[in-house]
C-alpha cells in the first residue's frame, strides 16, 4: 500500500508565474480564432476560446453573453471559428430552445423557436385539450403569424373577465 504524500503547495511566485503562461497562451489562441460576436438569424453567438479545439470535432460558442453555450460542428465552420456563409445550422438551435431562453432569446426565430408561451398560461394547449369548450378553439387559425394561440388568449381573457 502506498503512503499518502501531502500536496505541495505553491508560492504565490510560481502561481502568478503559471497564471502569466495560461494568459499569453489564451492570448495566442485569440488571435487564431475569431472570438467577435457573430449572428446566426439574429442570435449572437461567440466562440470559446479552448486548448484543446485540435482534436474536438465541434467548437462551443456562447448564447448572447451569458454563460449558456451550444456545440457547432467543425463542418459548418471556418478554421478560424467563423459560420460559414449560407449554411443552415438551426439543428444546433433547435435542440438548445430551453438555453435560448435561459440566455434572454424570447423572441420567435423562423425555423428554430416559437416564441415563450405567456407567462399566466404556461400549459395552454393541454389545458384546453381537456376542456370541452375550448377544444373547438384549437381548429381555428391564429389571429397573427408568430403565435399559435393568440385568438384562443384572446377568447380566455374575454371569457373570464365576464
């Protein structure tokens, strides 16, 4: 059995001298990368800057500033980290909905999201699903073209300010 050795810890010199490599090594890789905020159909995005993208498959990028990411595909990008021009990458987005409104994307975006449900109505459908007399409502079209229930929203508000 081997004994346990205690961690040597290091001086506050040899920590700010790793600190000072790690910075001009991350500094390196910026200018290799493009780390400017892009736009894939009004959502800004911005690359990570790791170590290790040179056997990853995928680079992560950041969802408007906050801490939420997605992984894209090398494929769909150049090798400096910049999507490529006419590529459709809403895959990426497309299973990432939950992040896009973590991140503060509430908006609809044509082919990836619908816009977040209204806050005093978190389960509508189903809700009116089960009752009868809303279920003739789901067969009429939407008052607009961004949500679905916004005429059903419409006959609620009416039906329980009466």
């Amino acid at each position: 059995m081997r004994t346990y050795k205690p961690h040597k810890r290091r001086s506050k010199e040899e920590q700010a001298k790793i600190n000072a490599e790690v910075a001009k090594r991350k500094a390196k890789l910026a200018e290799k990368y493009n780390t400017d905020t892009q736009y894939y159909k009004g959502i800004p995005v911005e690359l990570i800057v790791r170590e290790d993208y040179g056997c990853y498959k995928a680079k992560r990028f950041k969802i408007n500033g906050s801490n939420q990411n997605v992984w894209i595909p090398n494929c769909y990008l150049e090798d400096d980290g910049t999507i490529k021009a006419n590529v459709n990458i809403d895959f990426v987005f497309r299973k990432s909905v939950n992040q896009l409104n973590k991140a503060g994307i509430t908006q609809a975006i044509i082919g990836i999201k619908r816009k977040m449900p209204e806050a005093d109505v978190p389960n509508l459908k189903s809700t009116m699903q089960k009752n009868r007399r809303y279920r003739n409502l789901l067969k009429y079209k939407p008052l607009c073209g961004h949500c679905d229930y916004t005429g059903v929203l419409f006959y609620l508000s009416a039906m329980q300010s009466q």
